[in-house]
C-alpha cells in the first residue's frame, strides 16, 4: 500500500555548497527513500517541484534562496524555432532505440568519455560504475531509455521518467565528439515527440534560474510553464527569484554550451 501525500515522510539536509549560485548555501528536502511511490504520487510530488535522481526524490528547500523554479513544455502548443528544426534535420538519421536499461558496457562507456570530456571539473569526475548506476537506475520503475544511433555507433542516451501527466527529464549524455549535431537539444526535442505521441501534456526540464547562463537554454523551449507561488504559469518575458517557488536540480545546458 503507498501513502498519501500528506503521510509521506521528508528529510533536510545539512547546508552545502550550491553548484549553481556563488557564494550561496543549498539545502535539499528528501522524501525518505523506504517510501513506496505510486505513479500518482510520483506525478504529485512532481506538480510540487520534486524530482527524482536515483532513488531518491527530492527538491530544494533553502532558507535565505528561492531561486530555483521548477519548469516544464506545454507539448500540445510547442512549436519549433527555427534553430531547432535544423537540429532535428541535422539528426534525421539517427535511429532511435527504446531499451529496459543502459546498465551495458556500451551506454557506460559513453557516459565516461561524455564526463570526462564535458565535465572533468563537475561533481561527476572522475566518473564510476557504482555512481552511473545509481544515479540513472530505474528507482521507480517508471524510466525511459531512449538511445540515439549513427549507424552501429551510439552517440546519446536520454533518460526520462513517465509520469500521469508528461515525461520528466532526467539527464542526457552524449559523444563529444558529435557536438556539431546539438545532441543535447535533439534529447529535449525527442522527448517533446514522444509526449506528444503519447498523449502525454507536458515534459517537466528540471529548474530554471532567472540569470543562470546554464540554465537560459530552457526558454527556448516554448510555451514553457514555472511553478511560481505555488501555481504553474506560462513563463514571462521578465521573471524574478523574489517569489515563493520551489524546484529541482536538472541538466545543464544541453548541449554544453556557453549561452
């Protein structure tokens, strides 16, 4: 039997370092990880700005900073820029393959070159099994494996949770050596093509920060929503962090780059 919402246990964590704001403290709020999660709790906790790494679920819940604000696609009304219909015609032939995990020596070697590559000076490196499987493991049996291919070779692996109400991106890594090809963009856009197909309203991206260069690329994806205040709306053109919100940690940019 899983709980209510209300009956659900949750943890803080002591103050740490935040890896997105200089100079200031972050601390994390944990749902206890001997809870049973349903897919309809899962998708409330997620309209409350929790996420999922692991198998752990969980947002941010910092005393002196509200800056994070969890964000999401409206699918049905995504339309592409024009950038992005290039990225998808860049990528048109890659093949898309849907798999139960990407717990194989293939999709972890990838993740290994892509860390070492892309973020030798990040949490990640030097990256390790033990680590890659926890982190991207099928903690709620709700995951998604999506693998990109160019011919025999594969170049990406998007990991996504499907929950009641969309899909909630999880992290994408990639070959470096493709970085011409917007790999990083292309997850996102796949994952806006299989909600869609899916019937499924929205793809959840993690948390914005109004001002975070790592964090901008979201906006491109539009209509997006920002769970400001305790209500989710449509993204404006000027947004502040003065407000009540609360969100979670997710990609960078994805296609690592300065923006």
């Amino acid at each position: 039997m899983t709980a209510s919402l209300r009956e659900i246990k949750v943890y803080t964590t002591f103050p740490h370092r935040c890896s997105y704001l200089e100079g200031e403290e972050a601390t994390t709020l944990f749902v206890d990880p001997r809870q049973k999660l349903s897919p309809e709790l899962y998708t409330q906790l997620s309209l409350l700005g929790f996420r999922r790494s692991g198998d752990h679920v969980y947002r941010p819940h910092c005393a002196r900073c509200s800056a994070c604000i969890a964000s999401r696609v409206r699918v049905n009304d995504f339309k592409p820029n024009r950038t992005q219909k290039r990225v998808q015609r860049r990528n048109a032939d890659l093949r898309l393959e849907r798999s139960a995990s990407i717990l194989d020596d293939e999709a972890y070697n990838l993740y290994r070159y892509y860390i070492e590559s892309r973020h030798a000076d990040g949490d990640m490196y030097p990256p390790e099994r033990e680590q890659y499987e926890a982190f991207l493991n099928d903690g709620l049996g709700c995951a998604n494996y999506y693998r990109l291919y160019l011919g025999d070779r594969l170049v990406a692996v998007t990991v996504a949770d499907k929950m009641l109400d969309g899909l909630a991106a999880i992290y994408t890594f990639f070959d470096p050596d493709q970085s011409h090809r917007s790999l990083g963009t292309e997850a996102i856009l796949l994952q806006i093509r299989e909600a869609q197909a899916e019937g499924l309203p929205f793809v959840y991206l993690g948390y914005w920060i109004d001002g975070c260069r790592k964090m901008s690329y979201k906006a491109r994806f539009t209509p997006l929503e920002l769970f400001v205040d305790g209500q989710w709306q449509q993204q404006k053109t000027e947004q502040t962090a003065s407000h009540d919100t609360t969100a979670v940690v997710s990609l960078l940019d994805p296609d690592n780059e300065t923006v």
